[in-house]
C-alpha cells in the first residue's frame, strides 16, 4: 500500500512538471528554452484579460493595446527575475502583480508615445461584447481571464470535432454548451443534421462533458499544483456565476 501510495503522490506531481506555468516558473531569470516557448503560449492565450484591465482603467482603446504589447515584451524579456519563487503563485495572480508592477515603472498617462489608434479592432469589439457596467478594472480582468479558458477550452474543442469529421454537428451543438435549449429547439437541430432527438441529446452531453475536461486543462495549464488547481477552479466558477 505505501508503495502504491507513493507512485499515485508522484504521478500528481508529474501531471504538474510540464504545465506552462511550472516550466515557466522553474526558470528564475530571461527564460530560455521550453520555458521561453512555454510563456510565448501563456501570453499569447491571455492577451485580452490584459487589455481588459487596461480598459478598466479608463486607457483609450489604442493605448491600451500599446500597454499590453509593451507589457509583453517586458514579461517576456525579465520572466521571473526579482521575484521570490514562494511568491510566484498562480499564473493569473502572477500576470496581475506584473501588470501593476509595470504600469507603475511606465507611468503609462504621462507618456504620449503610448497614446496611439488601436491597430487590432478585434481586442476592442470583444471588450464592448465582454465588458459588464459598474465592474472596476480588476473584475474586468478576473472576467476576462475566466472567458479566456472558457475560450481556449471551446477552441480545443472544435478542433477535436473538425478532426473527428464532426464539426456541423459541433456548430449547431455549440451554442448549447453553457445554457439549455428553449423548447423544441433540440429536435430541431436534429432534425437538421438528420439524428434521432435522444441521438442529439446524447451528443450534447458528450460534447459538456468534453468542454469541462478542456476547460480544466486549459486551468491545469497555469499552476503547478492541485491546490492551485483546485483554487483556480474555484475562482472560475465566481467570476461565471455573477
């Protein structure tokens, strides 16, 4: 049993060795290697909550996406450099401490070389499509970072069904993922795609299922530990039920 024991602690802490926070974490000055590419994903993937918290603070939308690139780069260039490992977290707490630390360091509103016309209107679209009235600039950042799992999860999920031969299926299916169907409105997508109704019913509590597992990995992905995890669950499901 000790034995057993043993080997199921270890493999918990495998499934957190190679997560894109821990290998970027374990780097403690410029990452290099799989922890530079780990953080080009990390960064890439959560662009937008960036943008949503600049916005939050009454930045204009192009110098909002100036910040957020500028930002970047600096995150990119410095990794975990002067910060004490105990403090480094959780990815999105990591990601909101920096952001600060670098707003701060920039003086963002008393430089008008960041004042400029956004370049990508797509940033600024979901940010209208997104944004809640009355909330401040850090819960339009907690709401953007927990639609972008949600979204990272979705694309993942898309994939598999494009893979799968799939995706009209998944399309039709999709907008069922987080709300229930207004009545008669699943016979109705089967209709269309030629299933039986308890065909289409079936399918869709395959693809929930699905989308829930994705959206824990796509979590998983920002910690590097299963209190973490759990933590960061935890906070997603609070930042979705408002």
């Amino acid at each position: 049993m000790q034995t057993d024991s043993k080997a199921g602690w270890s493999a918990v802490g495998n499934r957190f060795a190679a997560t894109r926070w821990s290998l970027f974490a374990a780097a403690n000055t410029s990452p290099g290697g799989d922890a530079a590419r780990a953080l080009e994903e990390l960064c890439g993937r959560y662009r937008y909550p960036v943008y949503a918290y600049l916005r939050g603070l009454g930045q204009e939308p192009g110098t909002s996406e100036l910040l957020t690139v500028a930002f970047f780069e600096t995150l990119k260039a410095n990794g975990c450099a002067g910060e004490p490992k105990q403090q480094q977290g959780r990815f999105r707490d990591f990601l909101l401490r920096r952001l600060n630390d670098f707003l701060q360091a920039s003086d963002a509103n008393a430089r008008p070389e960041w004042r400029s016309q956004a370049q990508d209107p797509a940033l600024e679209a979901r940010y209208q499509a997104e944004v809640v009235a009355g909330e401040n600039a850090e819960q339009c950042f907690q709401r953007g970072y927990a639609l972008q799992v949600l979204r990272g999860a979705l694309e993942r999920l898309r994939i598999e069904a494009e893979r799968a031969g799939r995706l009209p299926m998944f399309d039709r299916l999709q907008p069922l993922l987080t709300s229930e169907p207004a009545a008669g409105a699943l016979a109705a997508i089967a209709a269309e795609l030629g299933m039986q109704p308890v065909a289409a019913l079936l399918a869709l509590k395959r693809l929930r299922q699905r989308f829930r597992e994705l959206a824990e990995a796509e979590l998983s992905e920002t910690v590097s530990n299963a209190g973490d995890l759990q933590h960061e669950r935890e906070a997603l499901a609070r930042v979705l039920l408002k």
